[in-house]
C-alpha cells in the first residue's frame, strides 16, 4: 500500500516546472527577445552568427588531434631545451641516471 503524498510536495503534478529555470537561454546566459523592429531581428540573427561560429571554431580546435599533437611535442621540446637548442642540463642528468640504473640492472642479472 502507498503513502499519499501531501498537497504541495516538489512531486505532485501541480508543482512539476513551477520552479524549473527557462531552457530556452542563449549560451552568454540571456533570453532570447521577441523583437518586432526587422533592424532588431537582423541584428539578433547575426549575433546567432556570430555565436555559432564561435562554437564551431572551439568544437573544430578541441577534435583536432593532429595540430593538438603536434602543439604538444612543440611544447615538450621547448621544455626540454635550452633557447639556443641545447638540452637542458636537467634532461642530460635524468637520462644519465636512467642509463645507469639500466645498466645496473642488466649488470646486477647477470651475475
């Protein structure tokens, strides 16, 4: 047997949406406006433009992969080097000490 639910609970169907927000925002979070004037609706249309190219070129940069990739090994390659090419002394250092504790390790199976 179930519990009736009391008048006014956030479930009841008189309340469903009362307090939902509206779901027809813009993305910059404002209403859309029901202009008459056909200067305002040119304008609005093109402010839509606008806004989805926007959205376009962000979507278009994020799935990129190839240049995504390629900006990544640029930046590591600048990290990694100096301003006139050179690795850094840090990097040489890291690889030496990886060198060594290989060769330890092979060295140290053999035995």
């Amino acid at each position: 047997m179930s519990t009736p639910i009391p008048p006014g609970d956030p479930g009841t169907p008189q309340n469903v949406g009362a307090t939902s927000p509206p779901t027809d925002l813009r993305p910059n979070g404002t209403a859309p406006s029901t202009p008459s004037d056909p200067e305002a609706i040119r304008a609005d249309i093109e402010r839509t433009r606008e806004d989805l190219a926007q959205t376009v070129d962000a979507l278009h940069a994020k799935l990129d992969v190839k240049t995504r990739a390629r900006d990544k090994v640029a930046q590591v390659k600048n990290s990694a080097t100096t301003n006139d090419g050179k690795p850094r002394p840090e990097v040489i250092a890291v690889a030496v000490a990886a060198l060594v504790v290989v060769a330890g390790l092979v060295w140290w199976r053999r035995r």
